[in-house]
C-alpha cells in the first residue's frame, strides 16, 4: 500500500499518533553527523563500533603513511595499527572510557598535522544503567560495484544520509557490504560476478594460491572492495556507531550447491579475503561480558583483546541488547545433525534469549527465517517449482535437515520468554517486510508469535530483485510455517528504524522506488509502515 493510500485509513492513522515526531515529519531533518561540509582531508572513510567502554575504528586515507597516525580520543592517545601493507588502511582500539560519554577525537600524522577535521564519537551507557530510549538503524546489502551496474553510489550514500538525518544512535548494516562472486557456476560469471571481463579490467584476477596481503591479490581486493565501502559510506558515519555482519557474498560467492562445487561452508582463500576485508573496512564486534570469550572467530591472536569477527553484541544499557550472528563461518554439512551456527554459539544465544536481564532482546542473523526463495543455503527445505510456488515435497538437493532443527530450537526460545515481544531482523531477501510466526514445523508459538522484518536494502542492480533475477520468486513464506504477513515483502529499497522505550519497540519502515521516485524525493522518505510492539 502506498504511503498516501495507508495514511487515509483510521487504522493508520493510529498508528503515526505513537510514531516518535521526527520519522513523520515532510521534510529532511539536519543531522550534525552528516555535514557536507565536514573536512574530509585526507580521509577517505571512517567507520566506528563502540560499547560502553571501548572504541575500535577503520579509516582508511588517500594517501599511504609510512609512520602511524594517531588518534586523539578526549585525554588518550591512540597510535594507529596498519591493516594493509601500504599504510593507506588503519585501526585504532581504544579502551577503558567512560560509559556513555561524548568524546571528542582528532586524527594526525605523526608530527602532529591534521589529517581531517575533528568530530565526536559516543559510548553506550553502562550495562546496568536504565536509559529511556534507544534508536537503531537496520539495512542491508548496501554492497555492490556501480560500474556493474548496481545503484549508485551517490544514490546509495543519499539514502544512508536519510537514515542518519533520523540520528539513529547505531546502525546495524546485515550482510552483503561486497558483490564480487568468483567460484558459483551461477553467479561467478553475471554482472556481479568476479570472473566477468569486466570486473577482472576493473580490479584483476585473484591468485587463490596467493597470499592477500603483500601481494597483487591485496591490490584486486582494494580495487574490487574500496568502491562499495568506502566510497559508499565516506566519514558520514563518524559519529555513529555501526555493526556490519558477514553473509555469503561477503565471502566473495554466493551461497549455492552442486554437483560441481558446494560454496559454503567457505573455503580457506574465502575466509582470508573475509576477513581481510573486515580488518581493513570495517569494524569487528567489541567484547560483551555476557558472550563468551571462547565462540569461534572470538579472540584471535591477529585481532585486538575481546574482538569477536562473527558474533556481536549491542547492548544499550538495561534497555535493549541485539544479537548478530553470522550463520555462513560455522555452517556444517552433517545432514540431520548440521548447524548454521556452532553449538557454543546457540548456547549463547539461547541463555542470552532467556534471561531477563534487559527489556528488549532483537535477533539478528545473516540469513532470515520467515521467508524463503527455494535457496540451496536457506533455514528452510523449500523447493520453488515451475508453476513458482514454493514446495517441501520435492528434496532440496544438498540442503541439511539440522539447519531446520536449529532455526526451530531458536525460535522456540524467543517464543518462550514471555516477557518479551519476540523480534528478529534481518536482510538477505532484497525487501522490506513484516510478519508473524505462529508455528514451526511441530513447534505451537501462537502463545507469543515470534515477529519476522526484513529491513530493506541500500542497492541492488537492476535485475538484482528476487523476482526479476535467477531466482525468478520474491520472498515468500516457507511451508513449515504458519506465518501471517503484515507486509508482504517489496521489492524496493529502503531501511528499518527502531525505536526501544520502557514500554515498547516501534520500527518504522521506509521505502524508495527507483523505477517511479526521483532521487530528490530520498531526502523527504518519511515511514509508509509503522509495527508497535508492546511488551509481552
């Protein structure tokens, strides 16, 4: 429904009298953390993560220093660790700050030279403080190279500054930050793929015997990766906090099975390029007292103390805690007994979902349950058949049973704290929706349905949709569900704002058609949808 048809209904217009003020308003909203007129220098992007004590940022610059920069955060002082061999990519972890406090920081060279203008960065208030209000931005593969053809990334950055304008307090980016596919016989060779002619004049070739760092594939990944990062995100997000998880293309494949080759779970060269990316673009997941110290990809010896690369926390006091996991790293393949994540991680998981120690707990998962698109690597058995609906009578080739039992056992325990509404967000799809989950397979969740949104997405190329691309369906609801959808996913980009208060969670759903807006109208998006839910 479109927003001026939803609007003429009394039932929406309950809705918008408990929508906080500002994600109603006509009229692009100033931010001071999307200033365009903000001295970049010689920054070429910034991208934060904090908890209440720490920071750990990426920055990357135009041009390479062969001495460390230093960031100055309020009193400290940070020396800047190279995470490329050229001194153009640097990390700063700094500890033991205040819960939430503003800091101001500057970064110089080392003879004490600006290399851009200052700006301020926040904690999150301390785990047992009671805050009245959290505000977090959901989207999703926002990746994608525009030389093949993917939205702009002057469009792109234009629908993110419209999300920042709203001051979100974190941002949660779920998956596919690049499209550069080398070994799926199904997407390796299109136009995202990384072994088409023109992606290989673009950036080159991979030499998956090589190393990647200090070698050409360190120059392949700069060239195929940089443009649909950091030129995406520029320093917009310096003073907001961001949460990127991995999915498939992240690991440079898509997720697929044949008798030829099954992707996932990812190869060594896959998982080198993964994490190569993250270390130099973006920020890992900082320590929570409550995960623990040992989950897999947890406590590496090449990572800052407490770095978690797959598995993340965001806790906002006592208010809200969000859960990221990335089910592709420890996916196995053992039939009724695989699992997208590995056991440790659904024990954190599970004792996270049923303590009561916070009064809104979202997840968030790489792959979305809910919906399914006949996928080999999906939660779910569905098959789409030639009439294009969705079936589990036929087998789905390759696809593991445990996958299933697992997603079961989770949702089941959301469902099972009846203190809580039960949310999870995620990406993946390409689409924006909302629905509700009453029963998985033999599992009755009709006492407190688990409640399903897919946030939206930031680019896709212009076949890129479900069900204008190979996949040739848009997301629809598996057949091991009962599953009553509130929207019925579209197909258009957007993004997902929520707001957590004492009482309640309120998303805000946005929405930009490409085919029929202009791309001025990305700076007046107010909400077509908004979902309140109470406190179970």
């Amino acid at each position: 429904m479109e927003r001026r048809d939803f609007l003429k209904s009394a039932g929406a217009a309950a809705l918008y009298v408990n929508a906080p003020s500002d994600l109603v308003a006509s009229s692009a909203v100033a931010s001071p953390r999307v200033d365009k007129l903000w001295d970049h220098g010689l920054v070429r992007h910034i991208l934060p993560t904090v908890n209440d004590t720490e920071i750990l940022m990426k920055i990357s610059l135009y041009q390479p220093q062969k001495n460390p920069p230093i960031l100055h955060v309020g009193n400290n002082r940070v020396v800047g660790k190279m995470t490329d061999t050229q001194g153009e990519f640097w990390q700063f972890f700094i500890k033991n700050l205040k819960p939430g406090q503003p800091y101001q920081l500057s970064l110089k060279n080392h003879l004490g030279t600006s290399l851009c203008e200052p700006w301020t960065l926040s904690t999150f208030p301390s785990r047992e403080s009671n805050p009245d209000q959290f505000r977090a931005l959901f989207i999703s593969c926002v990746g994608g190279h525009e030389a093949a053809g993917f939205l702009p990334n002057e469009v792109r950055n234009r629908l993110l500054r419209r999300a920042l304008s709203f001051q979100p307090q974190a941002t949660i980016v779920n998956g596919d930050h690049v499209y550069w596919d080398l070994l799926s016989p199904s997407t390796s060779k299109v136009r995202y793929g990384g072994n088409t002619e023109q992606a290989i004049k673009i950036a080159g070739k991979f030499d998956r015997a090589g190393i990647v760092l200090g070698g050409d594939n360190e120059i392949v990944l700069k060239k195929a990766v940089g443009p649909q990062i950091a030129n995406i995100y520029g320093a917009d997000f310096r003073s907001t906090p961001v949460f990127f998880l991995q999915d498939d293309h992240d690991y440079f494949d898509n997720d697929d099975a044949f008798d030829e080759i099954v992707t996932f779970p990812p190869s060594y060269f896959m998982l080198q390029l993964a994490r190569t990316t993250q270390s130099m673009y973006y920020p890992e997941f900082l320590s929570d007292a409550a995960r623990p110290k040992g989950l897999p990809y947890s406590f590496a010896a090449d990572r800052p103390t407490g770095i978690s690369e797959s598995f993340g926390t965001i806790r906002y006091g006592r208010l809200a805690e969000i859960l990221l996991y990335d089910v592709r790293r420890t996916a196995t393949l053992a039939g009724p007994s695989a699992v997208y994540v590995d056991f440790e991680v659904e024990n954190w998981l599970v004792n996270r979902t049923r303590s009561n120690d916070v009064q809104h707990l979202i997840h968030c998962p790489s792959n979305p349950p809910g919906w399914s698109a006949g996928k080999w690597g999906e939660w779910y058995p569905d098959v789409l058949g030639d009439d294009k609906k969705l079936s589990i009578t036929t087998p789905k080739p390759y696809w593991q049973s445990g996958w299933l039992k697992q997603h079961d056992r989770l949702m089941s325990t959301l469902s099972q704290n009846l203190t809580r509404s039960p949310l999870v967000i995620s990406g993946d799809m390409h689409s924006i929706a909302f629905g509700s989950m009453m029963r998985t397979n033999n599992n009755d969740l009709t006492k407190n349905p688990v409640h399903v949104a897919l946030s939206g997405t930031g680019g896709t190329l212009a076949t890129g949709w479900p069900s204008k691309g190979w996949r040739k369906t848009p997301a629809l609801p598996s057949q091991v569900l009962d599953f009553s959808e509130e929207i019925k996913p579209i197909e258009q980009h957007g993004f997902t704002i929520v707001d957590f208060t004492k009482e309640k969670m309120i998303l805000s759903f946005f929405k930009w058609d490409v085919n029929s807006q202009s791309v001025a109208d990305i700076d007046s998006l107010t909400p077509f949808h908004i979902k309140e839910l109470p406190r179970a």
